[in-house]
C-alpha cells in the first residue's frame, strides 16, 4: 500500500485499485500507466446497449440498464479520452442521439424510459422532456472537435447556439456545458465571442469561487447540495479552454492548490454533490479522482 509520503498519484492509484469499476481502473491504467486504449474501449462496451446507446449505470447516478443521453455522453467522452471518437462506433451513437432527440432536435437530459429504475431525485424524470443545453453541448462540442459530420449535428448545433446566445441567468453546470461546446465548435470566432460574454457573466454572478480561503462568501447555486461550488478549473480543464481566460493566473493557481489539496487520506478526491445512495458515492469518487489527476496535469501540475 502506497504511504502517507507517496506522491499524490501513487496514493491515488491504491485508491482507484481498491475502490473503482474495472472500466476506471483501465482508464487510469491508460493515462497514467501505459496500458492499452483497447483495454478502455472493451470494458466500456460493458455498457452498450442495441441501440446504439449507453446505460447501465455508466454515469452512476441513473440506474438501470435503458440508454439515456448522459450515460451515451459519458461514454462519448471515455472515447474521446483514448482517441477514438470515429468511425462506425461514433456512428452508430450518432444515430441513438437522433431517436433520443426532443422536437427541437437536441438532447433532454432524461428520458421517460428511465420510470421504473431507480435515478437521483434531483434528475426528474417527465412524459416530454425538453432539449437541454445541459445535455447537448459537451455531446455537439465533443463530435465537432474529432471533425464528426452527422445530419444530427446540423439543428443540435444551432440549438446550442440559440441556448448560449440567450444565457442571462445561469449556474456552474450549465456554464460548463456551454463552454464544452464552445471549446469545439467549428465557428472559433462566435465562438471565442460568446465565451467572452459568458466569462464575464460567471464573474457577476460569482458562478466560481475566486478564492478558496473565502469560499462561505460565494453563493451556491440553487437545488444544488451543501458546498457543491465551482473553481476555475472546472470551467477551464486544460489551458487551451476558452474559459482559461476568465481568470487570471493567480486565481487560477490558487483554485489547482485547492483542487490539489482535496485529496483525501485514502487516495481519492471527494464527491461534493448531492449523496443519495450509498453505491453511488462509491462509483462517482474514482470518476472524480480521475478527472482532477486529468486537471492537475493538463495544468502542468506535477502528480509524481
């Protein structure tokens, strides 16, 4: 077992091996360890379902085995992750997306299907759902940036155009999902543009903590749990994001020292939005591991 003197990547690694799904422990054994991005894909497939789409818990907080569009997101993102976001696999997803689209043509976040299994209460689950900007915008960001053309992509592009565009009141995921478009979108222009406006939107509204030693004085979003608040390394996972310059670099800094310094005994990093269920808290706490070890390095953090 890795000691209280291992480096926080070593620490992490006992936790991931101790605590995570077999498909978290091949992504963390292909970012961090050399393993293979075949390994990744077979145990994602784990999840696949006939019809193009993902479930099965995929994103723990929907249980059950019916496809919903943020278990396919998240899978499109693991793809993505290891290099192949193409071809028939992508495909095939696209044409999920399509069935899955509500009359505007993008994504809900939920789809009734999901009535019966159990799913997080702050996640309802309605007859007809509406598109979502929460949904499709890290789904359209994430397809144009591996140069995906779909006929899906034509209305849900425009759709997230229109959702950005009218942004006035908004919170930390929703912002996150709008910069996950931008950061892909192929118009750079607009797109840089519309993530100036949003930046200076997050500030006036204090959507991210500027300071981690005063975090009590940034509000919490509403509905969301207890200390669910959000850094600027949320918004800009690596330097390149469009949202790197909302901040300067001492707030950026500042919010990698806490993210650092969030890892607890075990190894792993904390969830800190609404626990309902007991399995998954377990399951989400690898997936949050990975995503600040992710962070920290794409920052030029050094992880050991």
């Amino acid at each position: 077992m890795a000691g209280t003197g291992a480096s926080p990547l070593k620490r992490a690694e006992q936790f991931i091996w101790l605590t995570a799904r077999v498909l978290e422990q091949r992504r963390f054994a292909h970012h961090f360890l050399g393993g293979s991005a075949d390994a990744v894909e077979t145990a994602l497939a784990a999840y696949l379902n006939e019809d193009g789409g993902y479930g099965h818990a995929l994103e723990p907080d929907l249980r059950g085995p019916v496809s919903q569009p943020l278990h396919t997101a998240h899978a499109l993102s693991v793809l993505d992750s290891i290099g192949r976001c193409s071809g028939l696999r992508v495909e095939r997803i696209c044409r999920f997306l399509t069935d899955a689209s509500a009359k505007e043509g993008a994504l809900p976040a939920l789809l009734p299907s999901q009535r019966g299994y159990p799913a997080a209460p702050f996640i309802p689950i309605v007859d007809d759902p509406a598109a979502q900007l929460l949904a499709t915008g890290p789904v359209v960001g994430l397809l144009h940036r591996n140069a995906v053309w779909h006929a899906w992509l034509f209305r849900a592009t425009d759709f997230c155009w229109a959702a950005v565009d009218a942004l006035e009141k908004s919170h930390p995921y929703e912002i996150e999902a709008a910069v996950a478009f931008l950061d892909g979108a192929p118009d750079r222009a607009r797109a840089e543009a519309a993530a100036d406006r949003l930046g200076r939107l997050v500030r006036e509204q204090r959507l991210a903590v500027l300071d981690p030693e005063r975090r009590a004085e940034y509000p919490v979003a509403a509905g969301y749990a207890p200390g669910e608040q959000h850094f600027p390394y949320d918004y800009a996972r690596t330097p390149e994001s469009l949202a790197r310059s909302w901040f300067t670099d001492e707030e950026l800094e500042r919010s990698l020292d806490h993210l650092a310094a969030e890892q607890q005994a075990d190894g792993g990093w904390p969830v800190n939005w609404r626990q309902w269920a007991p399995g998954t808290a377990l399951e989400g706490r690898p997936l949050v591991t990975l995503k600040a070890l992710l962070t920290l390095r794409a920052h030029g953090r050094s992880i050991g």
